[in-house]
C-alpha cells in the first residue's frame, strides 16, 4: 500500500512539475489531422488566427498560442522571452510531434525560427509572417544585443504611463500595423489589456534576439511573408541582409499590407498557408 501510495504521489509531483514548467504559454487545440503550432505576435492572443483556424482545422490539428501577460495568461515573474521558448520546446516534446509546421506572425515568426533552428525536433516547414531574426538590428544603429537594458528613460516612461495615454498610443500603433481599419479596435485592445510590465521588458526581450548566424543550421523549407510596406523596394534590402545564411528560404513580398498581413491581405496570405500545408 505504502508502494502506491509512493507511486501516486510521484505521478501527481511530476504533473504540477510539468504543469508549471509551462506556465508561460496557454494552449488551445482545435481541429484533427497533422499538426500546426500557431505562434501569434507580441501583444497578440491567439484570437489572431482565428480566420486561419476556421480554414485550415478541418484537416490540420491546430495548436494555439497565447503568451503569458497577454490577454488572460498570467504574467511571469520571470525571465519572459527565454521561458516561453523554453516552454514551446517541451509542449513540442510532449506531444511528439511528426512532421510539424508553424505558422508564426511578427514574434511568433522570430520564435519559430528559434525553434528550427535548434534543430530539437521534428519540424517540416516553417511560414513566417512579416518577421524578422533581428529586429533590433533593424531599429538600433550599431546594434549589440549586450548593451539592451529594462532600464532605460523609455522603458520608465513606458512603465508610468497613464491607462489613458497608454491606450491613445495602442490605438496609434494598430493604425500603423495594420491597413484594415476593422481591426484597429481588436490590437489596440490587445495592446491595452496586456501586463504592462511584461509589455515592456518583454519588448526588450525581443530586441536582444540575434538569430541571423543561427540561421544557417535550418535546413528545411521557409516561406517568408514580407509586407511591401511602404514599397518592396524599402523593405527588401532588410530581408536580404537578415535572411542572407537561410538558404532554403523563399520571400514572397505582398503588396498593399501593413504588418498583420492575415488581416490585410487574407486571400494572399491563406493560399500561402494552404500551400505550404499541402
């Protein structure tokens, strides 16, 4: 009796165990058939791909993403970006996954290329939509990914912010990312409800990733959605230089998006996805 009792209680530590080893990612499944891990952008839910999900879970089995500190998940009191990554390698390795694609917008393409290049698990293809292995490369001159703080004047005025002018510049930035003015209220909402402190060290987070040299340990497919935002011509120079060791890499530039291309340009964007799932 005393065996069992011993048995159970191993079985029952190892669950919370595992349970909180994920605690930076919520996961909801949707659909049969082979496997999608949806990773959706910083701020976003996984309500991102909700459009997609209808389309592709009559065949695909769709695992959904939301972060911690993003819409109703918790935040973490604790290194952010590198436990989120850490927590999609072990839901990856506990579901073994055969042949898996991802589908991954802004952050969640940065993420999926993470994980690929890892070279950890099973992964067929990757689609990755309007993003890029270094984005703060793109934005700071010099860039060192070593000389990122929290503690910056921006971050403190971003952390005292008031709710209203913090919801003034949500609804600034949803206008910039995204042509399709219906959707203006949802990522501006999603940007406001957000954990403010992991919105903020969590978007320096990002910025320290470097994955361009990483990059060439990919080998399988990589199909990469760029939006011609302004024009291709202002946007192409980025991706060829990011991009320049993924040699198994094809960059389609979509015409007329802003950043949430699944909201700007779906017909374009869902053939792609279909494509790269067949």
């Amino acid at each position: 009796m005393k065996k069992i009792t011993t048995t159970i209680t191993l079985l029952v530590l190892f669950s919370l165990s595992v349970s909180a080893n994920l605690q930076s990612i919520q996961v909801e499944v949707k659909g049969k058939g082979k496997p999608v891990l949806l990773l959706p952008g910083f701020t976003c839910t996984g309500d991102v791909w909700n459009e997609t999900v209808a389309e592709i879970s009559e065949t695909n089995e769709c695992h959904i993403v939301t972060y911690a500190g993003f819409g109703n998940v918790p935040a973490l009191d604790t290194l952010w970006l590198q436990t989120i990554k850490q927590d999609l390698d072990m839901y990856i390795e506990q579901n073994k996954f055969e042949d898996l694609s991802i589908i991954g917008h802004s952050m969640g393409g940065t993420l999926a290329l993470w994980l690929a290049s890892d070279k950890k698990h099973d992964i067929k293809n990757l689609l990755v939509v309007d993003a890029l292995p270094c984005m703060g490369a793109l934005m700071i001159p010099n860039y060192s990914s070593e000389t990122i703080t929290y503690d910056t004047p921006y971050a403190r005025n971003l952390l005292s912010m008031s709710d209203s002018d913090f919801s003034g510049m949500a609804m600034n930035f949803a206008k910039f990312m995204c042509k399709n003015t219906s959707k203006h209220e949802q990522i501006a909402n999603w940007i406001k409800i957000s954990d403010r402190k992991t919105y903020v060290h969590g978007y320096f987070d990002l910025l320290k990733i470097d994955l361009r040299k990483s990059l060439s340990k990919i080998d399988i497919p990589v199909r990469i959605l760029a939006a011609a935002n302004p024009s291709k011509s202002m946007v192409e120079n980025a991706y060829n230089e990011q991009y320049a060791l993924l040699d198994n890499k094809d960059v389609i530039y979509i015409e007329n998006s802003a950043h949430f291309i699944m909201y700007d340009q779906y017909d374009v964007y869902i053939e792609n996805v279909k494509q790269i799932l067949e």
